[in-house]
C-alpha cells in the first residue's frame, strides 16, 4: 500500500511539473521493482560519489528517487549480493528478481530497461564462457590458435548482443563496444603470463601479435580506470611488466623501480590506485616494509590511502620477533572452542587458510607430514576466514580430506581480530608462536618450503 501512495504521490509531482510552461529536466532516476524470497529488508544502490539504502516492504516490493549527480555505471545489492546498473537522469528502472536466483532472474522493465537488460545478460554470457575455474583453466592451457578463436568469438557474441538490445544511447554503445575489447585483450593478457614458462606452446609469431594487440591501447583513459575491471587489470599488469624489466635490467629491486616510476603517471587516481598494489609488500615478513612506507607516504595524494596504510604499518611494527601475539578464541571443529591461551607451554604454528584457496589446499599435504613429525612439540592449527555461508563446506573439506591439527573457524572471516591484528591481506599465511605466547615468525615459511624445517631445527624443536 505505501508503495501505491508513493508511486501515485511521485506520478503526480511529475504529472504538475509537465502542466508548466518552462518544465526543467528530471534530475532523479525512479526505481522500483519486487523482490521474490527477499533476504533483507534494504536494496542498496552505490557509485563512486552516490549512496542510498532503499526499504524492501512487506509486499517484497521497493521504490524510490535515486538523485544522482551523474549518467553511469553503479550497483544495486541485496544481502552478499550485486549486480551492475547503469542510471541515466529521468529514466525509470523497474527490476524483478529471486534472491534464490540472482543474477539468472534479473529482468528490467521501464525506460532504462535496455541498458540494463544488456548488462545483466553480459554478466551471464561472461560467466558461462569462463568464470569457473575449470573453463578458466582450460582456456588458458589452450593452443594459440584456439585460444585467439575461442576470445574472438565471445568478442563478437557480446558484440551481437549489443546489437539485438536496441540501445538507443550511442554513447553507452561506444562505451561498452570499448569496454569488450578490454575484456578481449585482458583474457590475452592473462593467457601470456599463464604460459610465460611454457614458450614450447607459445610459437614467436603468435606470442608477438598477441603483445602487440596489448601495447595498441592508450594505458591513461581515467574514466574507463574508474569503470572497466579489465582495463585497471590491463593498465597494473603493463604498468608492473615494465618496472620488473626496470628492476632487472638497473639491478634495483622491484618495489623501488615501481615506486619512482609513479612520478610519470600523468592520472592522480591511477597513480594512487596503483598505490594500492604496493602495499602488499608492507608486511610482517619484509624488512624494507618502512622504505617502502616512506615512499608511498611521499608520493601519494590521497589522504584515505595515508591513513591506512599508516596503520598497517603501525600494526606490522607490532609483530616483530619477542613481543605478545595477537590472540583468538574461535570455534573448534571438534566440540566447542579454542584460545591462544589453551595451547600454552607450546610452541603453536598457525595456518590461515580458506576453502577456495587453491595455493591452501596445495600445502595440505606438507602440513600433514609436518604433524606426523613435530606432533609432540608443535600444536599445529588452521584458522579458517571462510565467510559463514561456507562453513558447511569447510567441515565437509576436513572431513573429506581428513585434516588434522586443531581445526578452528574465525569468527568473522577477513575481518575477524586476529586476522586485523596480523594484518593479513593474503592467504595463505602462516605463523609461529612459541611456548610463552610470544612471536617467532609473523610471516613464518611454508609447510612446503625448507626453511621451515630450519626454523625448527635452531628452535631445537
């Protein structure tokens, strides 16, 4: 009923705005829409300078004004869930969806219905064609000649789509026709570094036409950096390939080649993005973490990027050899919970991990051989930052891969308190404390790696 009495309220404002002479253009998007199996009480809409949280009622349905500053490209989510939009000022949108069905269950109604309709489709035609991590595989562990026909042929589906959607804004066409080849020359991009040790598949002539294709884009387009993930990822990889060759050929590390080439980056917002990759190498395990710091704090323009990684560092400094560790209580895969202080009067080695890690589940086997051995002397524990929807799937790993060790879940995935504590930004990520809860190593060696096994022997574990 609210829903009527707004939409008649808002008919009606439109309806007296058109009766005078002099009307001015509707600045607003109306967007309603229902909501089958709803999982929360808000829809959100976000840009990068637009935010609005919108009621779902009662009846599973929601509308409201949307007062954007600009026409583009921004995201509805309901719950974990999202999906791209593109707003254009005084066109409504009309969306049915099934939460159960996301994205296969979007369908636009209303003025702006096209645009929308054509985005929801390319999300699922990209998705089919490679997604999963088993096409994804498959695609790049393809043979030159069928991997250019297999991108050709997506190229030209979206292309075709395009097409069929009757759009009428040639400016959106012009956009997205740019933004699939971005997506074609991203796919050759990942398949050159896929098979960068492998030059028997890679012949000469197909490896050069493909690099080709890949230096023929102007790296500095703003605008498309804001919007297109395979151009950020395309503007990062070349940008990255060139100061590795830098790094390499002045025998300077990389980070520091990385870094002074920033100051010829004509853009502040690629330049403080790219930022953003570096701060990966401010870690616990790595001595040059306050050189590295240090420059970033004197290049960057951004005061957001300042204060975090200002306390990221901040965080680090705390980790180093000595000082108390972080501590945690999680769930405990066996029956009830454990503490850092549970596991006291001995040395503990911690492995972060998640289900969907593939480099984690690699080094399962290492971990394993590693407990048969230093069981009496190590308590050894994986600490899961699955998300909590995934917590099925992470009893069904252990029991399927019969783990070991004290199995524990995080509370709160990534954003849990040991994981902030630790400033963990990848997975997976291993630790040792010894008997008194004091740090060893706060970015100790891998199951894998043989140094490890070194670490144990000067302990005299």
């Amino acid at each position: 009923m609210k829903t009527k009495i707004l939409y008649t309220l808002i008919t009606a404002f439109l309806l007296a705005s058109c009766s005078e002479e002099k009307t001015a253009p509707v600045e607003y998007v109306i967007f309603s829409g229902k909501v089958v199996h709803k999982n929360a009480d808000k829809l959100s809409v976000s840009g990068s300078d637009f935010s609005k949280k919108i009621n779902i009622l009662e009846d599973d349905t929601f509308m409201d004004t949307l007062d954007i500053t600009k026409n583009g490209y921004y995201r509805f989510s309901i719950g974990s869930e999202s999906s791209e939009i593109y707003l254009k000022k005084g066109e409504d949108l009309n969306l049915s969806i099934d939460t159960k069905e996301f994205d296969e269950s979007i369908r636009y109604t209303g003025k702006a219905a096209s645009m929308n309709s054509y985005l929801a489709t390319k999300y699922l035609v990209k998705e089919k064609f490679s997604e999963t991590t088993g096409k994804r595989d498959s695609l790049n562990k393809s043979v030159p000649k069928d991997f250019k026909q297999k991108i050709l042929s997506l190229k030209k589906d979206l292309s075709e789509l395009l097409t069929n959607s009757k759009i009428a804004d040639t400016n959106f066409i012009s956009e997205q026709l740019r933004y699939n080849h971005y997506d074609y020359l991203a796919y050759t991009n990942e398949y050159l570094n896929y098979n960068y040790f492998d030059s028997s598949k890679l012949d000469t002539i197909t490896s050069k036409s493909l690099k080709e294709e890949l230096t023929s884009i102007d790296l500095g387009n703003e605008s498309d950096y804001a919007i297109s993930n395979a151009y950020r990822f395309l503007v990062s990889s070349n940008y990255g390939r060139e100061k590795r060759e830098q790094s390499s050929k002045d025998s300077i590390p990389y980070y520091e080649a990385f870094i002074n080439g920033l100051s010829d980056v004509k853009s502040d917002y690629i330049r403080n993005s790219l930022m953003d990759e570096m701060t990966w190498y401010i870690s616990a395990g790595n001595p040059e973490s306050e050189k590295i710091y240090t420059s970033l704090m004197d290049k960057s323009t951004d005061t957001a990027f300042q204060r975090r990684i200002t306390e990221s560092f901040n965080k680090i400094k705390l980790l180093t050899k000595g000082n108390n560790s972080p501590t945690f209580d999680y769930e405990n895969y066996s029956g009830g919970s454990t503490s850092l202080a549970d596991l006291k009067d001995h040395y503990v080695y911690i492995d972060v991990w998640a289900t969907w890690c593939k480099p984690c589940i690699a080094e399962i086997p290492s971990l394993k051989k590693l407990e048969k051995e230093y069981d009496e002397k190590i308590k050894f524990v994986s600490i899961s930052v699955d998300n909590k929807k995934d917590h099925d799937a992470w009893k069904t790993m252990i029991k399927e891969k019969e783990l070991s060790g004290i199995q524990l879940f995080a509370d709160n995935s990534w954003s849990s308190k040991f994981v902030q504590d630790y400033d963990i930004k990848g997975i997976p990520r291993f630790i040792l404390i010894d008997k008194e809860g004091k740090i060893v190593n706060a970015d100790a060696p891998r199951p894998s790696d043989p140094r490890l096994v070194n670490l144990f022997k000067e302990l005299k574990l």
